[in-house]
C-alpha cells in the first residue's frame, strides 16, 4: 500500500457457498431464549438444489466492498490461504476496487470457507464455517489510514486490538467498531476498552444490550449507555424493527424498508459501510442512517453479501423511502 487510505476494514475474509432450498422444514423449539427455531431436514436423506452461488464473505471483505462501491478509497485487512479460493477471493475483491496489498497470505492454512443453506421461504439462513486462516491473522505496523472499521477478530483477538489502538493513538487514525458476539461473550471488556478509544460504535440491539449488561431493550436506553462509554456516535441496528442513531445532541429512529428478502447475510455489513461512507462524505446523522438503511435492504434482495451493494447515485435515490424520526 502506497499512500494513506481513507479506510482499512479489519477482520475476516472468506468464500460464502450458498444453496437456497424449499426443502428446510423449520421447527418451533418454545422454552429454549438461545436456540428459538430449528432449520431440520431427513437423516441420511439426499437433496437437489437447483442452483448455487458464490460470493466473497467475512465481515472485513463485505464492509470494504460496500465503500468502494459507494467511491471510498478503501482497504482489505484479512488473511487467506495460499490456494484456490485465497486468489478467489483477492480477484473478487480487486474488481470491485478494494486494495488487496494488506490480504496476508498464509502457506500452511486455508481460506475460510461458508457454506450456507438458504431457506427460500424466508430468507433466512444456517451456517457452517470452516475459520483457518483467518484465525492466524497478525496486525503488523502497517495501519497508514484516516479510518479504520473493525469487525469480528479471530484467533489472538484480543492482542490485535491491543495493537490497533496502539497504532491509531500514534498515528491519529480514527475508529470505528462493528463488535463481533463472539468476542464479546469471551471478553466483553476487552471490547468496551476498544469501544472506548472509538469514534463510532455499530452493534445490533443484541450486541448492544450484552455491552451495557443491562436487562433493558430500549432503544433510548441503550443509546445512551453506550456513549457513557465515549464514542461519538452510536448505531444500533434491530432488522426490521429500523435503526437508531446518535451523536449525542439528537437520538434519530430509521424505519426498515420492506423487502422481500432472498437472503440475509450481509445485510448488518451493507448497513455498517453505508452508514460510514455517509459520515466520512459529510452527510448528517439523518443521512447517514438513511444510507445504511437502504444498502442493508437492498443487500437482502440477492445472495450473498455483495450484488446488492448501491453505489451512490442508486443509494441517494432509495434513501429517499427512509423516514427518519427523533425520539
């Protein structure tokens, strides 16, 4: 990398396999909070799935490709075997101008794989992954940028945190933090010390309500928790429940559109990226919600996390279906 980005995505990268079926029978499991519903199909039975589709996945891959769909000049922190779907995986991201000069190569572990069984009902999916090289993923000194968006972090996570931090003190480089639930059910404040050193917090209304550690869902409440924590601004996304933004002086609600969804991975990462080009391009808070709340619905309409993405004129113009209230 030769000059300074606006953006580096840090987290993971990998290849998403997608099979959509009508065959999943889904089962209602009521008394059991964690595990609702049950995606099952017949032991040792065979299924024909009548197409497939590939897509490059991880939470560091779809957020870049999301800003460089919408202009930003933006690079690909992750880390990929040396094999078929590493080079894959750097080709897909290089045709949608993400720079690929941060993609570590790793020679003795594969690519992350994902393979993801669609339910065609709904949209909604089950995953099985495979996380390799990804978990050797090393934060070196090489951070030379005016943003940077962390997602997920695997293997010695918490380390690279550590190492970020460092490194945007020293380099004034700006945060921003897509916190991961696995993270944060290992160390949650490991995460809150990064969130503190943070510009703004993304999270879902799970993710939210676990860093508070308060047994409160509201959106006003939460908001509020979280900036006792520092950042300037605060996101929290619940689906089709909409959107909340804040940057202190006003607290902003964004209703979801309504699309029939094909499937739902990705749309967190489509949101989060909009939502950050937004800010970055000067958009007010308002706007800045208005974009992540149409490239998140859009993303939904195909599979996979990347052929929906709006570039700016597509995403200026469906913005324009977002209401955005105060609360």
């Amino acid at each position: 990398m030769d000059k300074v980005k606006k953006v580096i995505c840090i987290g993971s990268g990998a290849k998403d396999v997608f099979f959509p079926t009508k065959e999943a029978k889904i089962i209602d499991n009521p008394g059991n909070l964690e595990i609702k519903q049950l995606m099952a199909f017949e032991y040792g039975a065979k299924y024909q799935i009548d197409d497939r589709f590939e897509a490059p996945g991880g939470c560091a891959a779809n957020c870049a490709q999301g800003l460089a769909r919408l202009g930003i000049d933006v690079a690909c922190y992750c880390r990929v075997g040396n094999d078929f779907e590493g080079q894959w995986v750097k080709e897909n991201l290089r045709r949608e101008k993400v720079d690929i000069s941060l993609v570590q190569i790793d020679d003795k572990y594969k690519t992350d794989l994902s393979f993801i069984l669609v339910n065609m009902k709904d949209g909604d999916r089950t995953i099985f992954f495979n996380r390799d090289a990804n978990e050797k993923l090393e934060i070196k000194d090489d951070i030379e940028a005016e943003w940077v968006f962390v997602s997920a972090l695997n293997g010695d996570w918490q380390g690279s945190l550590d190492k970020i931090i460092t490194q945007a003190k020293a380099k004034n480089v700006k945060l921003a933090i897509n916190p991961g639930q696995a993270n944060l059910k290992e160390n949650k404040s490991k995460v809150i010390e990064f969130i503190k050193n943070s510009e703004i917090i993304i999270a879902n209304r799970d993710e939210a309500i676990t860093i508070t550690g308060q047994n409160n869902d509201d959106f006003k409440f939460l908001v509020q928790e979280l900036h006792k924590l520092g950042p300037k601004i605060v996101v929290i996304t619940d689906g089709l429940n909409g959107s909340v933004g804040s940057n202190k002086s006003e607290i902003l609600f964004a209703p979801a559109i309504k699309e029939k969804p094909v499937d739902l991975t990705g749309a967190g990462d489509a949101f989060g990226a909009a939502f950050l080009a937004a800010i970055i391009k000067g958009r007010n808070l308002s706007e800045s919600l208005q974009w992540g709340t149409a490239n998140g619905s859009n993303v939904v309409k195909f599979y996979g996390a990347k052929e929906g993405l709006l570039n700016e004129k597509q995403i200026i113009e469906k913005a324009k279906l977002v209401g955005i209230k105060k609360l």
